[in-house]
C-alpha cells in the first residue's frame, strides 16, 4: 500500500495563531506569547509561513522586517 503525503507552504492566518503556540512552546524553554505571534502574523503577512503536511501544521517561520534589517524567527 502506498500513501501520498500532502505538504504545501503558505501565508499563517490568525486562526493557526493557536497551533503555532503549540508548537513555540513545545520547541523552546522560553517560547515567544501567543499574542506575541499574533502580532507578527498581522505586521508581516508575506513573510510568516506554516508548512502543513496533510493539512496539519507541523512547522513555521517568520521574516519581521524592521527599519534597517530584517529579523528570521
């Protein structure tokens, strides 16, 4: 039996803000708030992107552009 996995990139949206909590804080000792992450989500909606796998998120990142340089989350 052979199984397709589905992965796609795309833009975050306010309502994986929670999952994406998740996942902060399973993967770090001091995970950024969750209403830290809604905020970069709402300042930079081309450079936060979740990666899904069949539909579910499993990874994310995050480009917040400042002034004079951009910061990779």
């Amino acid at each position: 039996m052979q199984t397709t996995e589905e992965v796609n990139i795309r833009a975050v949206n306010q309502d994986d803000i929670e999952r994406v909590s998740m996942l902060e804080q399973a993967s770090f000792n001091d995970p950024y708030p969750s209403y830290f992450l809604s905020e970069l989500a709402r300042d930079n909606p081309e450079t936060f992107l979740v990666l899904t796998l069949n539909n579910e998120i499993v990874g994310y990142g995050v480009v917040d552009r400042w002034e004079d340089h951009d910061h990779l989350i």
